[in-house]
C-alpha cells in the first residue's frame, strides 16, 4: 500500500513538471525566443533569461527563380533580428510590397558556429506574368451595338530581376484611345530602394490630349511599399487651342495582402497616392492637388465572402475649373458595371462596392454586386447585377452583366487573361 503510493506521489509529481515544463515552452514559443531560457532560483521560481542573438546571414532553397543578389536585397530587412515575432512580422511586410512572395514561401532558423543564427529561406514565388484584355458590349438608343476594349500586358521577373512591367491600351469608344506603359525594378545597383517609372497617354478626337511621365523611387517599409518621385504632364485642349502642363511631387503607399493572385478571396489591398504641385495655363500658374485611393477587404459569412471595395479619387485646380482632359473618367467593368467605359467624367468620385462571392472560391466565383457611386457634378445611379470568374491552369475569366436605372439594357462586360 506504501509502495502503491509512492508511485502515485512520484507520477503526479513527474506530471507537474512537464505542465510546468510546458507551460515555459510556450511561454518562450510566444516571445520567439531562440536562446533564452527559464532558470529556477534558490526560491523555487523561474527567472527568465534573455540572451540575444541576432539573425547574421541567409541561406536561400529554390533561388533559381530569382537572381541570388535581388533574394539578399529583398530579404535583407530581416538580417540582425533578434526573434523569430520579429522576422514574421517583418516577412509580412516584405510579402505586402511584393506580392509573388506568397504563402509558399517560409522561413526557418538554424544554429550553427555555437552562437550564431541563421535564416533559411525556402523561396517558392507565384510570378503573375499574363496577356489579357477587355470586352464591353451594349445596345445604344439608337440600336446599334456598342463595342469597346482593352489589351493588357504584365510581365514579371523578366530576366530574374524581380521586375515587373505593364502594357495596356484601351479603347473606351470609337474617338478615345489611351496608353498606358510601366517598368518597375525591386532593387536599383545595390541600394536598398528600387525604381518605377510610368507613362500614361490620353486622347479623345477633336476634344484634348494628355501625356504624363513619372518617375518614382520605391522601397519597403512596415507598412508596405512605400513610393516617392516626381511628376510631369502635358495636354492640349483641342476645342479651345490652348496647352497646360504641370509639375509635381508624389508620395504613395502599397500593400497587398490578399490569399490569392489570381482569384483572391480572403486578406485585404490598400494603394495610395498624394500629388502636389503646380498647373500652367493660359490664365497662368496656379496649385494643384490629386489624390487617389483603393481598398479591398474579404469576409467571411458562413461558406461564402463579401467583398467590400472602396475607391475614390480627386483633382483640385485652386481658382480654376477642370476641363475633361483633367477630370477623373469612370465606368464600366473597372468602376462602375452596367454603364459603358469611361462613360462619366468628374472633378471627385467615391465608389463603394459590393460582392457577395460563393462557389469553389479558388478555381471559381460566382458574385452578386453593386457599385454605388459618389460624383461632384450629378447624380449617377448605382450599378448592380451577377457575374462569374473562374481560372483554370493559365486562363481567367471574368464575366459581369451589369444594370442601372439610367439604361434600360444590361451591359455585358467581359474581361480575360492567360498566363505566360
């Protein structure tokens, strides 16, 4: 009977003592500790020793994707850390700012020379590299068909840079064409900031041109990708024959932290741009301010996701009135569904969307929606209807079917894509 317990004193002291032991693991779990440890004292309590360690180099698995010198750049925040919260809070942020670093992507640590900490980085990019385009078909007043379109081009991680370019022209009628170039590098030389330049072109027949370049340096912060430069533009007012042309500063923040590049479905995207600077004229110099904005963000409700979208912009013009080559254009498939493309023009708008997405969200969407506009001159009524998108392999597609009070016919829009 002694002996029976004895061994019942001795189990349950041994249990103790691993719920204590573990209690203290996760305890150093929760603070990302590498070396630290627990050390019971002559009182019979656990002092908590801390021994810093830093994260001083990186070994890299799968970087045949990217060149080795852009990985040691594009992960380089992460060097001299001293816990493992640190680094997954800082490769959250590096993932924002460039987004082919996805899920698939980790990070381990390894020891080695006694006390030195090392990362190891098991890199498996999802590179976005496509052609796609955009169609847009509606019955005019009149009865004839209105078509209009857009051919995009993105590539990225040409020549294993990590850079990424865009190409798209687009056709909102048959008197308006635009053109829009970008090339952006991750990394410039061996400087911890890299470069965007853009070229955008506008022309509608007989009405204005308007022709702006910038260029920008961008970088990453804890925030996202955080973007500074310069930008010039230039125009005609072709009914009135008269040139206008500004300069400005740009600020601008990114970040994208969405679950999926093609078909997203959960996670949330915020881009932001400020520009201040002045306007030239016929009537002389005056201050210009822009502003433009975006967010995105999915919730779950049961086995479905709404999807709420904000997105606004505005052009001021201190003591003049914008002429539409200035003013901010909308409508269609990328604002506002169940009106044609660019159909609208504005000196502000405010866009609030929502989709109610179902089906097998990775591979397939199916979606409920209204855009409700916002606009400084007049009133235009929501756009609302269905849609699907799906991708399989290389090819996304997105159909919409959009209605509004103002136009008695549904507007179709349908907008594809297919992989490089």
């Amino acid at each position: 009977m002694r002996i029976f317990k004895l061994m019942t004193l001795i189990s349950f002291g041994l249990m103790q003592a691993q719920d204590i032991d573990s209690l203290l693991y996760s305890k150093l779990y929760e603070k990302g500790e590498w070396k630290s440890f627990y050390q019971l004292n002559k009182n019979n309590e656990f002092d908590f020793v801390q021994i810093n360690s830093r994260i001083d180099s990186m070994y890299f698995i799968h970087q045949h994707n990217v060149e080795k010198s852009v990985l040691k750049h594009l992960f380089k925040p992460i060097l001299g850390l001293s816990n493992q919260n640190q680094v997954e809070g800082q490769l959250i942020a590096i993932k924002s700012a460039y987004p082919f670093i996805n899920d698939g992507s980790f990070i381990s640590f390894a020891k080695y020379d006694k006390n030195r900490i090392a990362a190891v980085i098991d890199f498996n990019p999802v590179f976005k590299s496509q052609i796609g385009g955009l169609l847009g078909a509606s019955k005019g007043k009149d009865g004839d068909w209105i078509t209009t379109g857009e051919i995009d081009v993105h590539l990225e991680n040409p020549r294993k840079k990590g850079s990424v370019m865009d190409l798209k022209w687009k056709q909102p009628d048959a008197f308006t064409r635009k053109l829009y170039f970008s090339l952006e590098t991750p990394f410039l030389f061996s400087l911890p900031f890299g470069t965007l330049f853009q070229l955008d072109q506008n022309f509608i027949e007989k009405n204005y041109h308007i022709e702006s370049f910038s260029g920008l340096l961008v970088g990453l912060s804890h925030f996202g990708q955080w973007r500074f430069g310069g930008k010039k533009e230039s125009g005609k007012d072709l009914s009135i024959n008269e040139r206008f042309n500004s300069e400005s500063v740009l600020i601008g923040l990114k970040a994208d932290k969405r679950n999926n590049r093609w078909l997203p479905h959960a996670g949330q995207f915020f881009e932001s741009v400020l520009t201040l600077g002045k306007f030239n004229d016929y009537l002389g110099k005056t201050t210009m301010f822009e502003s433009k904005f975006k967010f995105q963000k999915y919730k779950n409700i049961g086995n479905s996701v709404i999807l709420i979208y904000s997105k606004g912009e505005r052009i001021f013009l201190n003591s003049r009135k914008l002429n539409l080559a200035k003013k901010v254009k909308f409508g269609g498939i990328n604002s506002v569904r169940g009106y044609n493309e660019d159909q609208f023009a504005s000196e502000w708008i405010f866009i609030q969307t929502f989709e109610w997405l179902f089906g097998d969200l990775d591979q397939s969407q199916s979606f409920i929606f209204i855009d409700i506009p916002a606009v400084s001159d007049y009133t235009i009524h929501p756009g609302y209807g269905l849609g699907f998108r799906q991708y399989k392999g290389t090819i996304a597609l997105d159909i919409s079917i959009g209605f509004s009070k103002r136009d008695a016919g549904g507007k179709i829009h349908i907008k594809f894509s297919s992989g490089l």
